[in-house]
C-alpha cells in the first residue's frame, strides 16, 4: 500500500497506455561536482558502453537559482557546464543529459516502464564506470497532460474524469473553473513526493508526479534503479487513485477524446 496519502490507494498496475497523457517521464540523480565528466573523452567513453545510444550533442549551460530570503531577492548562479546529450537509435524520444553535477534519463514518448528502467540501468552503469562519486538527490518524475474536452472547466466533465477528492472544492463551488495549480507535499520513509495538478487551461488538466530523495548516497546504479522502481510504483498507484476508473479503461483501450 502507498501510505503517503490515504489507505484508498493500493497497489496498481496500469500496464501500457495507448492513448497515454504522459508527456514527460525523467529520472534524474544530482552529483557531487564530477569535473571528468565535462570531458568529451570521458563521456564518449560512457557512450560506448551502452548499446544502442550515441553521443547527440553538447551544450554549455548555466543554472541560476532565485531565493527569496528576509534580505530580499537575489540569484544563486551556478558555474557554466558542459551537457552532453545521448540518445536512443533503438526508442524514439529516449535521451540522457549527463554533466558534472547531473545525469538524467529522460522520454517523452514513454510506452512502458521496463524500457524506462533498462535504460537507467544501462546510462547509470555506464557513468558509474567512469566517474563514480556521491548522488546527492536522485529522483523520478512523470508530467501528464490530460486532453480532453471534458476538461473544459464544467465542474460536471472533470468529476468524469479525475478522483472526487482532486475535484471536491471545484465541485462544492460549481462554477465554471478557468484555470487552477495545486502543489501537495507528502514525506515518507523513501523520500518526498510532490503532486502538482490542475486546469492549465481549457481542455488541458495537468497531472504533475515527482517522487525523490534529497539523502546523499554512493552513486550505485544498482541501488539507484531499485530506487526508481519503487518510486515508479508508488507514482503509478497515485496516478491510479487520480483518476476515474471509467476513464482509466478508455486510456487503457485507447478510445478516443470526445471532442
């Protein structure tokens, strides 16, 4: 049972979505600075090891941070990086963003969680080959997007298509909802999850699921994956628990969106 919300949700399997909202799936584990993993040498060597994937791209980036303080606003910058991209020759839309302080595993045309999971493991052991050191924040993160015309405000059409406690207070007021953003935050033993959801806009309900840990660890790949897996499951019963089993099934046949 997930226990970070309510005894209501239980383990699920959702298995493959033809006509799935996911827009976005990621797993990313934050590192103490690599400066190796900067070099091109280096992560062509990581490029190598992995079957399939291939060196895409390299990028300069610079990270800044806003903090709000009781002294005021001001910008934490971070030094510039390099980003290397890989990809996928064999799954479309699969990619890996590796720096010296980051390596990410990310999709946006995601099918199922195995293919997700082996190509974790496969850029994880790879960089564990040749960089090692401490993962100071590892996390799993799935962005939805539900399209649908019955996510167009009407009170009525998004109790059709989303669990009754995401919707109660749209429902107490019944008004014709124009936009809405809600951020919960819940801990456990395993880490923190956050769920972002709401109307980003007529037709388009937002359904944010981000499972992480902010302990610092070993850069294990084994570990980490087994990490991924449990968060996988616990984001995978809430997203569930989010939605209406009627609509759920017609994601699961793929029928189409009304229109």
């Amino acid at each position: 049972m997930t226990s970070v919300m309510t005894s209501r949700i239980e383990d699920r399997v959702v298995g493959r979505l033809p006509r799935s909202p996911l827009r976005l799936a990621i797993a990313q584990a934050r590192l103490a600075p690599r400066p190796v993993l900067e070099e091109l040498g280096a992560v062509g060597a990581i490029a190598e090891q992995i079957a399939g994937w291939t060196l895409y791209a390299r990028h300069l980036s610079k990270e800044t941070q806003v903090v709000v303080s009781q002294g005021g606003i001001h910008e934490n910058a971070r030094p510039p990086e390099t980003v290397s991209v890989l990809r996928s020759t064999a799954h479309q839309g699969l990619r890996a963003a590796i720096s010296p302080t980051s390596v990410a595993v990310e999709c946006d045309r995601y099918t199922e969680w195995p293919v997700m999971r082996d190509a974790i493991s496969a850029v994880f052991t790879a960089v564990a080959a040749v960089a090692g050191g401490e993962c100071e924040r590892f996390g799993v993160r799935y962005v939805n997007e539900i399209e649908d015309a019955r996510a167009g405000g009407d009170p009525a059409g998004l109790a059709e298509l989303l669990a009754e406690p995401l919707v109660a207070t749209v429902m107490a007021i019944d008004r014709p909802l124009l936009m809405s953003l809600q951020e919960l935050r819940f801990a456990d033993e395993q880490g923190q999850l956050v769920l972002r959801h709401g109307l980003r806009e007529p037709g388009v309900y937002t359904l944010d699921l981000d499972y992480f840990t902010e302990r610092s660890s070993p850069f294990d790949p084994e570990a980490l994956v087994g990490l991924a897996e449990e968060y996988h499951r616990r984001i995978e019963n809430v997203f569930a628990w989010s939605l209406q089993d009627r609509f759920l099934e017609q994601l699961r046949d793929g029928e189409e969106a009304p229109s």
